[in-house]
C-alpha cells in the first residue's frame, strides 16, 4: 500500500489539470475500498488525537498550567 501511495503522490505532483488528480483519487480509493482498507477510518484515530490535544493545550493556556 506504502507503494501505491507514493506513486499517487507522484501522479498527482504529475497532474496539470485540477480534474485529473480527482480522478486519480477516486481510483486510488477504489482500490483500497476493494482491499478492504478504508482510509477514513484509519484517519479518525490521529485527527481525534489531535483535536483533544488541541482542546488540553487551549485549556491549559487558559489556565495558565504547564500542559503535562
């Protein structure tokens, strides 16, 4: 998979038209829907991270407490 995404990301470095690198996307998607593999879930993981770590460090500031 680590393969077909460097090659997407060269496609879409590649791509002179807005609509192509959609295009590209969408088959890249496909495949790995196919695979089994949906990136959106994969993805939830890290950006909730993110955003309670956001919402600590924003109510640490508020606080005037050193985050942890």
């Amino acid at each position: 998979m680590l393969s077909d995404a460097r090659e997407m990301r060269r496609q879409l470095a590649a791509a002179s038209s807005a609509t192509v690198p959609r295009e590209h996307l969408f088959v890249f998607d496909a495949r790995l829907k196919w695979q089994s593999i949906n990136p959106g879930t994969s993805a939830d993981l890290p950006v909730l991270s993110l955003f309670a770590h956001g919402l600590e460090r924003e109510q640490a500031d508020q606080d005037g407490a050193p985050l942890a």
